[in-house]
C-alpha cells in the first residue's frame, strides 16, 4: 500500500493578556452600541401617520347618472399634521370588488372633495368608492343609472 502523509496542524492558543481582554471588551461595546443605533427612531418617516378619513359622499342612496360630474367628499377634521402619503386615488366598487376604474388621482387628500366623472358602466344599485391616501375607505353603496 502506498504511504498516505498525514500532517497535524497544531494550533496554540495564547494566553490571554490585558491588552487582549479590553480589545475584546471594545469589540462587544462596540457592537452594542450599533444595535442601540439602529434600533432607535431616528428616522423622520416614522413619525408618520395613516390617515383614514371617513367619506361623506357620495350618501348610502345616492343616484349617480352615466356621464354626470359628482363631487366625492371625505372629512379631514382630524388629519394629522404627518400624512404617509397626501396623493389620493378614487377606485369605483362593484359588490364586493374593487373594479380597475379609477375616477380621479394624483390630488391632494387634504382637498376634502375630487370631482370626478361617473363611467359608463351597467347601471346597478350596488356600487360605492374606495378613497385612497395612505390607506383605503369605502363609501357607502349608491346606485348609477343610465
């Protein structure tokens, strides 16, 4: 059998010394005090709030004619004075489902009312909005009719 050369690495540990014990006391505190950093709440956007305001019309009832302008209104008695995001967006609901129509945005949600045109879709008794800023609130159903 051919000789196989086995080599051993022999690994000694120093002692440890003062100067070694304070490095690795700096090393910890160091570590420490990242953490401490990054977990604090510096950053500007989390004093940030959600702002949800409740929308005011269209009223449960309304009837909307195809092609009509209708104001949508929502109520900013209490907005905060940080919003996460002031661009609004108006989605139209069918039912229970959020369609891909969207009646207005880009406008600012502090505005309180977005005029908007009302599509020409299958007259019903069903729809209602979604008003988008930071967050989604419905309105109440209303009807559009031919």
């Amino acid at each position: 059998m051919r000789g196989f050369f086995t080599a051993q690495l022999l690994i000694r540990r120093p002692e440890p010394s003062q100067n070694h014990m304070k490095f690795s006391l700096s090393i910890i505190a160091a570590l420490f005090a990242t953490t401490t950093v990054y977990a604090s709440p510096i950053d500007a956007r989390a004093a940030l709030d959600v702002f949800v305001p409740p929308v005011t019309a269209p009223v449960a009832g309304a009837v909307w004619p195809i092609g009509s302008q209708q104001n949508v209104t929502w109520d900013i008695s209490n907005a905060p004075t940080q919003i996460t995001n002031r661009f609004g967006r108006i989605v139209l609901r069918k039912g229970d489902l959020t369609t891909s129509i969207i009646l207005a945005a880009g406008f600012d949600i502090l505005n309180a009312v977005q005029e908007v045109t009302v599509p020409d879709v299958t007259p019903d008794v069903d729809y209602s909005l979604t008003l988008f800023g930071d967050s989604g609130n419905f309105s109440p159903t209303f009807s559009i009719v031919a």
